[in-house]
C-alpha cells in the first residue's frame, strides 16, 4: 500500500507564494485521492510491491495516470520551503546550470517559457541525463521524466488546481513567485545521486 508523503513544511509555511488553503487541498485532497485511487488499482495487476518510478516507466492507463501523479507531487512537495528573496542554486547543479545555460537567470527564461506555455494540465521538469546533461521538459499529465530515461531533479505543477485559489487564471504570475519557495539543497541532492 502507498502512502500519504507527510509534508517537509507547515500548511502555512509557503505563504505568500502558495496559500495553507491551497496546501491543504493540494496534498490532503488532490495527492490523497491518487494515493487511494492507485491503492484501489494495483491488486491483481502485477505491479504491487514496485517502486513508483518503475511503475511510472512501465504502466499504462489508471495505473500509470495515478501512479505518476503520486510520483510527481512527492517530488514536487518535498523540493519546496518557506521563502526567500536570494535564493540560487547550490553545489555542482548550479555549476551545471551556469555551464549549459550561460546564467541561472536563462535558465528561470527558458525554465518559465515552459511552463507559462505549456497547453492545458501538466508539469515542467528540470531533468538529467546518465551523463549529468540538464534538460528543461514540458510533460502533460501525469507524465514524468522517467519515462524517457531521465532522472527528475525540479518540477513546477501546472495543473489549475496548483495555483487556482490563490492565483486565478495567473499562471504567469504563480511561476514568477515559484522560484522563492524552491529548496535547492533537496534538488541538488537528487542531482548528485
Ligand atoms: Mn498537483
């Protein structure tokens, strides 16, 4: 059986970038619904016991759309902390970042281009390569990196009910104030394993 990810942060803690009522239905409704939803599928279906991502790299249909959707969040949430005005990347990530991308500011360009203009609901990933190469993804649904053979360092969720409540139709606005609450410790950590 999956569980629930407990939170690496008080409901309240993100505010203002994201409010403890959009924490609350985000991971206490959304994220528990494809906990149970996934729970609810998995017997009989040859995938219990896997782990999330060889599940994700391999199923289809409910299975794949739940499964990835728990995978996402749990990255998502756990990458997330209390604001900051100056906050950077760290350690070898930034190193990599500045080296393939010229700045961190192209980077936040080129990251927010895809997710400002990704259609409809969906993610957009910072990923890397076997060779530690970054990649900036655009992913619909419940897609994840894993599914093309890439390891997911950083995700921004944009599915409405991510940013709905305390933005609005704002998409744009939601990603701008997103780069306050990133914890790149975490990140980077994903990074260097
Ligand atoms: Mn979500």
């Amino acid at each position: 059986m999956y569980k629930l990810i407990d939170l690496p942060f008080r409901e309240n803690e993100l505010e203002p970038v994201i409010s403890a009522e959009t924490i609350a239905l985000h991971h206490g409704k959304h994220l528990a619904t494809y906990v149970n939803n996934l729970n609810n599928l998995l017997p009989g279906s040859g995938f219990e016991e896997k782990p999330l991502e060889e599940i994700v790299a391999s199923a289809t249909g409910g299975i794949f759309n739940n499964a990835g959707q728990i995978l996402n969040h749990n990255l998502y949430f756990e990458q997330l902390q209390a604001p900051s005005e100056d906050n950077n990347p760290v350690g070898k990530l930034a190193a990599a970042i500045d080296e393939q991308f010229g700045s961190f500011e192209t980077f936040k360009e080129k990251f927010t281009a895809a997710a400002v203009t990704l259609f409809g609901s969906g993610w957009a990933w910072l990923a890397s390569d076997n060779d530690g190469k970054l990649q900036i993804l655009q992913m619909p649904n419940a897609d994840n990196p894993v599914t093309k053979g890439l390891k997911p360092l950083m995700t921004m969720d944009v599915w409405e009910h991510a940013y709905y409540v305390d933005y609005r139709n704002r998409r744009p606005d939601h990603i701008a104030a997103m780069w306050k609450i990133l914890n790149w410790q975490v990140i980077e950590q994903r990074y260097r394993l």
